[in-house]
C-alpha cells in the first residue's frame, strides 16, 4: 500500500511510458517506474506491448508497406464492398 500511494498513477504511468520510448527520461522518473511495476502488471504489459509494436513495425520495409496497399484483387475489392454495405 506504501507504494501505491507514493508512485504515480496508473493513467500518469502510461503518459511517461511513452515519453520514455521518445526521450530518455530523468532517474528518478525511471525508479519510479520501475517501483510502479512491482505493484501493477498491466502497466508493465503495456511497456512490452509499445515495444512489442515498435519492434514490429521497424521490422517492416517501407517499400514493402506502399506495396501491399494495392494488393487487393478487384474481385476481393467488391467483396468487402458488398460485405461492408449496411444491411436493410
């Protein structure tokens, strides 16, 4: 209970989680999170999932992306217009 009232909250957590992934952030800022995630899991989750994502889409050649963007065939094209006309 002592350290969840002496660590930022959750909502705040998240906020410099991200920051952290942009800037390095000051020491003190870095123990208080890491003493964050001895009481919260899920903050710890979203961490690894940020840098899961950021892993992810360094993977993926830029050149490689704009090529799939045309990829679909007209006949999956109509499809999925079919498919996402609203239905009366």
């Amino acid at each position: 209970m002592f350290i969840a009232t002496h660590t930022p909250k959750c909502h705040d957590i998240t906020r410099l989680i991200s920051r952290s992934m942009d800037s390095p952030l000051p020491l003190r800022t870095r123990l208080a999170l890491r003493i964050h995630y001895l009481i919260c899991v899920w903050c710890e989750r979203y961490r690894d999932q940020l840098i899961l994502l950021r892993r992810a889409l360094k993977a993926v050649p830029e050149e490689g992306a704009q090529k799939t963007r045309g990829a679909m065939s007209p006949d999956a094209r109509t499809r999925l217009k079919i498919a996402l006309q609203p239905k009366s």
